[in-house]
C-alpha cells in the first residue's frame, strides 16, 4: 500500500475547494463508486468522504480500499466518516469525527501523526475550540440550508463562520444544502471549503457538477 499523504500543516492547499462526501446508495459497486469519485476529482474535488452507513464491514470494507487506490492516483487525500477502525485498516488519510465518536486525540493515537482528523461542530463555537485544542485538522459546521441527507440536523448562520474564522486557526468546512448558487456566501463568509454529498452524487453529470462548486473559489 503506498504512503498516506503528508498532512495538512505540509499541504494546505487541499484544504480550499470543493470537499465531496459519497451518498450511501445500497447496491452501488466499488467499480460504479470509484467512476463517480474520480468524476468528482476531475471536476475539482480536493478531499473525498468515505461515508456509507447501509453495508456490511465487509463491504464497506471493499468499497473504501478501492476508493483508497482511486484517490492515490489522483493525489486526493480520502477521509472515512466516523469508523476509525475502517481507516486504520485500509490506511485512509484521515477519519471525520461526529459528536458521539472518539475524541481526536484517540483517533490520532490510532491512526498516527499523519493522519487528518475532522470533527462535526454543528453550530456551536465552543466545540469547534475544543477540537482544535485537542488536534483536530479542521472543523465542520453545519447545516446551512435544508439538507436531503440531514434533514433533522441543526441549522447554522453564515455569521458563525465569520466568528470561527476570527477565532480559529484550523480550515473550516461548511455543510448541509450547500449548492453552487448559494456557496459563495459562506465562502465570504469564511468557509476554507464547501463539502457537498447529494449536490456532486446525486447529478446526473458528476463532473460538472464538482465543476460548479470549484468555480466559486477562483
């Protein structure tokens, strides 16, 4: 297995664009899977979500290593949602935390110093403060807009970004309904990045779509 990518302190720059997280469709194949995700790359994606909460381990198992090695070749660093245990053994790039998952730290000691941490902070300061204080790479508040993948998630304002922003040394991710007509604001708002799952998934042209959200950070 090749090297995971250097961390984020050595490579900011994928932090900034485009973060597309994979819809949990049941029967995709990790052949139909990977076409998607390197659709995604190639319109712009910086970092790829691993996120499927419908399979056996076996299969999300299978379905993560062949992702791994599509992103490898595209240099694209890929973040698995809440299963350390998944990125330890496939030797992902990282894990995104959510409120009910292991601390940072935890992950880390499981994962190594090089791996990127992310956390879910929702709409709350406070918790973002205390991930970046116990090593998280970046932050991720959320939702901003209605969401299809989360309609039941708490809403965040663009004004907390501009306060993470102040506050924070750490990227900041912004998610839920994020589309290309209303990203930008959160952009100006203060978002490093956009993560998007139905909006880049769920189109019929994958690429053009990650196209749209990497436009609004030239």
């Amino acid at each position: 297995m090749s090297a995971p990518l250097a961390r984020n302190h050595h490579h900011p720059d994928c932090f900034h664009g485009l973060y597309a997280i994979t819809h949990d469709v049941a029967q995709l194949s990790a052949t139909t899977l990977c076409k998607q995700v390197v659709a995604a790359i190639d319109g712009g994606a910086r970092i790829i979500q691993y996120r499927h909460k419908n399979l056996t381990t076996c299969q999300r198992q299978q379905q993560a290593h062949a992702l791994l090695n599509c992103c490898r070749e595209h240099a694209i660093p890929l973040i698995i949602n809440d299963d350390v245990a998944l990125a330890a053994i496939i030797g992902a790039d990282g894990v995104h935390l959510g409120r009910d998952d292991m601390t940072p730290a935890a992950a880390r000691a499981q994962l190594g110093e090089q791996a990127i941490i992310g956390t879910s902070c929702y709409n709350s300061i406070d918790l973002a403060l205390k991930a970046q204080q116990a090593g998280a790479d970046y932050v991720a508040f959320g939702r901003f807009f209605t969401s299809a993948t989360k309609p039941l998630a708490v809403e965040a304002n663009p004004v907390l970004l501009q306060r993470a922003k102040r506050e924070l040394n750490i990227p900041l991710i912004a998610i839920g309904g994020i589309t290309a007509e209303n990203g930008k604001m959160l952009i100006d708002a203060g978002a490093d990045m956009l993560a998007a799952v139905n909006g880049v998934f769920a189109q019929t042209e994958i690429r053009i779509a990650a196209q749209q959200y990497a436009q609004l950070f030239k």
